[in-house]
C-alpha cells in the first residue's frame, strides 16, 4: 500500500510540471512561461526535483519557480 503511494505522488508531481505544456489556460498554453509551483508537504516534494532536473538542466522552464511548503512542522 505505501509504495503505491509513493508511486502516486511521484507520478503526479512529474505530470503537474508538464500541466504548462499540454493544457491550455486561457485559450492558451502557458509552455516556457514565468509559472510558479507551490509544492505543499511531502506529497509534492519531488516537483522541485523535477523542475530542475528535467527542465532546468536542459534549458527549459528558466524563469519557473517553485515553492515547498510545510505547515504543521512539529508533526512531520
């Protein structure tokens, strides 16, 4: 049951940063654009490492940013 989760989050923190790619927002796809992802807990932790290292290191998503957020620290 846990490694089906694990596989879950890692395949939906990898299919939100190709979201900008595919789905238009707006009519319009947002591609290579300034985006800003806000990764909340460790459910989305990998999409930072994956911006950077499918995207950043080859020379896409330059401007994108990416946000990790943890609340409720003490229970972590």
């Amino acid at each position: 049951m846990e490694q089906d989760i694990l596989r879950r989050m890692a395949l939906f923190c990898k299919a939100a940063v190709e979201v900008p790619w595919h789905v238009p927002c707006g009519g319009v796809c947002y591609g290579d654009g300034n985006l800003v992802f806000i990764a909340n807990d460790w459910h989305t932790a990998l999409l930072p490492v994956y911006l950077k290292a499918y995207y950043r290191d080859n020379g896409l998503m330059k401007y994108t940013r990416s946000v990790l957020v943890i609340h409720n620290i003490a229970h972590q």
